[in-house]
C-alpha cells in the first residue's frame, strides 16, 4: 500500500507558455498582500530561538511537513540553524515516533504562512545559508500556474534571500520552470539533474560537509513515497547572491 502513489498527470509538455509573462509582472511590482494575523508572532519566536542558540548560519526548510527534513538538515549541518516552517500546526505537533536517531538540538519548528515569513526575513535583513523547497505541490493542470512557488509573487523575494536553494520535485516540468524562473530574476544558471533511485549525480554537500547524506535516505515522506512508487526525482540547485 506504500508505493501506491501516482506520477503527476498534468497536459503541459514542457514549460508554461505564460511562465516568463507571470515571472516578469511579480518581478516588476511590488507585492502588497497584508500579512496574516499569526505572521509576525511566528517570526519572532523562530527568530528569537535561531539568536539564543548563536545566530549560526541558518537554514530554512520551507513547507516542512512533519518535520522529516528539518531533523536531517539539522543533523547533517550541526553547525548551522534549522527553521522548519509550515502551515499546519497538525503536521508539525504530530507524533515523531518514526525518528530512531538522536534530536540534534539546532533547529525549531514553526506554524507560519511561508510568504509572510520569506517577506519577514527579507525586511528583517537576514538572509539563508540554505534554502529548501522540498517537494511542494505541483498543482499540475494548466491553470494553475500561479499557484506553483516560481510562478507566485513572492518568488523574487524567495530568490533575493539568497544562499543555496535547492528545490525537488517528482515532476520534471516543475524542476525546468523552477530553473528558468531563478536564472530570470537572478542571472544565475541553476544546476537541474535527476535522481537515480535516491542518488544525485552532483552531491556537492559532500566536499563541504563531512556530515554529508552520502548514504542518501530520503528527506522527506513524500521522497521516499516515490522512490517506493519508481518515480523519477528532479532537483534545481543554484548558490544566489543576497540582495
């Protein structure tokens, strides 16, 4: 019943065809949506944990579900800060029975509206060592297109936070908009590869990191739900510029 999980059904074939059009109008505005009511209270505890546990470099693991991927950045890089963020309180509170392994002590999980909270962290002037995207919803049919992370109008804010950010997907098509849309509003040309049953052919952590994933367990439940289905797995990863 595990790997039952269906690949993405979606008409597109390639790129959207409105993919630069939407990219180029929230690049060229400035986006006013009012933040929501908990925003600035989420912030500031996340905020406040990352500071009394040094201010070390931090790493935002953005829509972090049950907080898999939180636990393994903030075990592979003992010496940075993890902020696991999500919407909902129910996936991040839920019982963590599945961990066997030690809690590292590095990270803290908060419920937020992750477009206050990128827009938070840029006004607050403080910018990601890493950046994680892992796994969002496609949201696959033509339509909604302007509900996928790179085609949204807080996407230049997510690329002007800077640092390495790395986005996996189990649809290519969303990996290939994703890398167009961050070389448009940045300049820079991210590296797109996919994953060979779990493996990536480029693991840069590995030469800069001794606690590297060389044994490459899965982030999240959603990774190792497809790899049990046999799909495919695609990454962008590009190091940005702050702004």
């Amino acid at each position: 019943m595990f790997a039952n999980s269906r690949t993405v059904d979606s008409a597109q074939t390639g790129p959207h065809d409105k993919l630069a059009e939407l990219v180029n109008r929230h690049r060229d505005a400035t986006f006013r949506k009012p933040l929501a009511a908990y925003s600035a209270a989420a912030f500031d505890a996340a905020i406040a944990a990352w500071r009394d546990a040094g201010a070390a470099p931090l790493i935002i693991d953005a829509g972090c579900g049950v907080g898999e991927s939180t636990l393994r950045l903030a075990t592979q890089f003992p010496d940075h800060f993890v902020i696991g963020i999500d919407q909902s309180e129910s996936r991040i509170v839920r019982g963590k029975d599945w961990w066997d392994g030690v809690w590292p002590e590095n990270f803290v999980w908060v419920r937020a509206d992750l477009v206050d909270f990128w827009r938070q962290l840029l006004d607050a002037g403080i910018r990601p060592a890493r950046h994680y995207i892992l796994y969002p919803n496609p949201w696959p049919k033509i339509g909604q297109l302007a509900r996928r992370w790179h085609a949204h109008a807080v996407f230049p804010t997510v690329v002007a936070l800077g640092g390495v950010l790395e986005c996996r997907s189990n649809w290519d098509i969303y990996i290939d908009e994703f890398a167009k849309a961050v070389e448009w509003l940045s300049g820079v040309r991210p590296l797109v590869e996919a994953s060979d049953r779990g493996v990536w052919p480029t693991n840069a952590d590995a030469s800069a990191n001794a606690n590297a994933n060389t044994d490459n367990e899965p982030m999240t439940p959603f990774e190792r739900k497809y790899l049990a289905s046999g799909h495919g797995l695609h990454r962008c990863v590009v190091t940005l510029p702050a702004r």
